[in-house]
C-alpha cells in the first residue's frame, strides 16, 4: 500500500476573482454567482503519483461525513498485501498498533527503509522485533519515554 493522506480543502462557490488581466483602462469581465452560494467539500486520498478515491460533498464536513467517506469511497478501494510484499517495496513504514509482540520482522524490511513505530507507546508494547531496532539508526522525539518504553 502507498501513502495515504486525507485532504480536505473546502470552497465556496461565492468567490468571485478580485483581481486579473484586462486591457489597460478596460474593466475586468468574471462571471459571479448571483444568489447561488454554496459551500462544498473535496476529499481525497493523495499517492505519489495521482490523486485517489476523491468525494465531493455539498456543505462542510462534520465526523459523520467523513466516517461515511471513508466507509464507502476509501476503505473499497484499498488492498491488504503481506508484510513480506510491503516490507520490499515500501519506502516509508507508519506502524499504528497496540501489538505486544512484533509484527514486523528484519527480513521484511529492505535496506534504507525509514520506519516509524507510532504504536509503541505502552510498556511492553513492541512493533518491531528487537533484532531490528538494533540493527538500525534511532531517531526519537520523545527520548526519555522511548527509554522508559
């Protein structure tokens, strides 16, 4: 699976251009909407090389809509690979568990691959098999709980 990342910019169809290029002393000629304002929603999943599974929506986003955006626009159109697979061709890893033990092997990350253990945040919480964890470079933003940890 690629990088996922909800974004949700809104617009209102009320905006009419400011600002733009006419012939000097020639007034600019827009359309405006007259009396037809709208607010609406753009959501979509954004990849590396396209944009995915994008939903429109007529009106602000709330919790409810968003749920209902990924429950029936989002969640069908992805695929479960194995780690193994993942592990080849990821250049990014993001784990978000609650595991106690590990779910992730050294044999399933390639060389450079940059992994982030969000997960582990718990005592005996453990995402990554220790094998690995000293094998590598560790980068912590929080250093005295990732000790403690």
């Amino acid at each position: 699976m690629k990088s996922l990342r909800p974004t949700h910019p809104w617009t209102k169809t009320n905006m009419a251009p400011l600002r733009g290029w006419a012939p000097r002393g020639e007034r600019i000629k827009a359309k405006v909407p007259h009396s037809h304002w709208k607010t609406m929603t753009f959501l979509a999943a954004l990849r590396h090389d396209r944009v995915h599974a994008p939903w429109l929506i007529d009106g602000l986003i709330n919790g409810e809509r968003f749920q209902l955006c990924v429950d029936k626009v989002l969640v069908p159109t992805l695929k479960a690979v194995d780690l193994d697979r993942l592990g080849a061709e990821a250049d990014v890893i993001v784990t978000i568990t609650s595991s106690f033990a590990p779910i992730l092997k050294r044999s399933q990350i390639k060389a450079g691959t940059h992994l982030a253990c969000m997960g582990t945040d718990t005592k005996a919480k453990q995402e990554v098999a220790a094998e690995h964890v000293a094998a590598v470079a560790l980068f912590a933003d929080e250093v005295a709980q990732s000790i403690s940890i």
